[in-house]
C-alpha cells in the first residue's frame, strides 16, 4: 500500500482484541486526512436552504408587494409554488416574484405606478392584448374563478450581492379581490465554485 508502518506492529502483537491480528511488516493504516486526488476533498461548502412562504391580496386594479430577506449572495431561486385564489370570474391578474436591493413594501397601489425592481417573468403580449402588469409573471387569465395551482423550476436567477426577494400581486380590471399564496426556495451562500459548476 506504500505506507509507513515503522512501529505499527508494536503496541498490540499481545492484544489479542485487535483486528486484525499483528503480523510483521504489516502495513499501517490508511492517514485520517483526504488523499490529495479524493474528490470530496473539493467539494465547496453547501448552500443554505429557505423557504419563504406569502399570502397577498389586492383589489380591482391595484398591486400589492411584499418582501422578505436579505439573502446573502451569491444566490440562486430554485422554485416557485403557490395557489391563485380568484373571487370572480372577470379577474385578470398575477404574481410576479422579482428581487431588489433594498427592502419593497406597497399596499393597494394602483396598477399604474412604475415597478422599479427587476422581476423573474417577463410575457409578451398574447394574441395581440396587452394587459399592463399582467404581461409579467404568473398569469391566471381572465374567466378563471377556481383555484389554480402552479410550481415552477426557476433556477439560475443569481444576485452576486446581498439581496431582497419581491413577491408581487396585481389585478387588472374585476370588481373583487383576489389572493396568491405559496413559497418560494432559495439557496442562499452559494460558493462562487458551485456557482461555476451549476452554470457550466
């Protein structure tokens, strides 16, 4: 095996306990380090894994946005799960996730007002129509009054900096109001490394 075993017959050629049993020129055990070539010896160190769960509501033509962190950076978005909660059938409206540098808190603002972070979604217009705020994020178009459930994979939405996660409700049109809710996961602290690896 190419170890040193100067002395490793001594100490237990009368313990009869040892296994296995001393012979001369018995070779010594392996180091407790990682050999050089071990791959786990390069593996970086894992990310952290969070889960943030929102409910928002909002009325006709209004936009509602709710934040939670920081994360620290690199990060990376692994999912989207959440359920739309619509009260009538002539609600258009959507969840757009994003992230910002600084923390983001609106409530019942109106569907006219600039977003002013970046969001994940981005949709072009459908069959010519244009719907404002609904053309980002997920949709649950117009008619659709039960629950609609929706996971979808992100992955390799990466802020390098510390960062906040934006969660953003909007409905477009519709006399009633309407909820999203659901979680979002985040590995949070991935090395540059694992970065490398996961991007390619």
């Amino acid at each position: 095996m190419g170890w040193n075993s100067a002395g490793f017959e001594i100490g237990n050629v009368l313990d009869r306990r040892a296994y296995p049993t001393a012979r001369l020129k018995r070779t010594g055990p392996p180091p407790t380090g990682i050999a050089v070539d071990d791959p786990a010896g390069a593996l970086p160190s894992p990310a952290r894994t969070r889960a943030v769960q929102f409910y928002i509501e909002v009325g006709a033509n209004q936009r509602s946005t709710r934040s939670a962190g920081p994360f620290q950076g690199p990060a990376i978005v692994d999912r989207v799960v959440t359920v739309s909660d619509p009260i009538a059938a002539n609600d258009n409206f959507c969840l757009f996730p994003g992230y910002s540098d600084a923390r983001v808190e609106e409530s019942l603002v109106a569907t006219t007002v600039a977003v002013s972070w970046p969001t994940w979604f981005e949709r072009l217009a459908i069959q010519g129509a244009d719907f404002g705020v609904n053309t980002r994020g997920i949709w649950n178009s117009v008619g659709l009054t039960q629950k609609v459930n929706w996971d979808m994979p992100v992955k390799g939405i990466v802020p390098l900096t510390n960062w906040f996660l934006t969660m953003t409700v909007a409905q477009i049109g519709g006399v009633a109001g309407a909820a999203w809710a659901g979680y979002i996961v985040v590995l949070e602290g991935v090395s540059r490394e694992a970065l490398a690896l996961y991007a390619g």
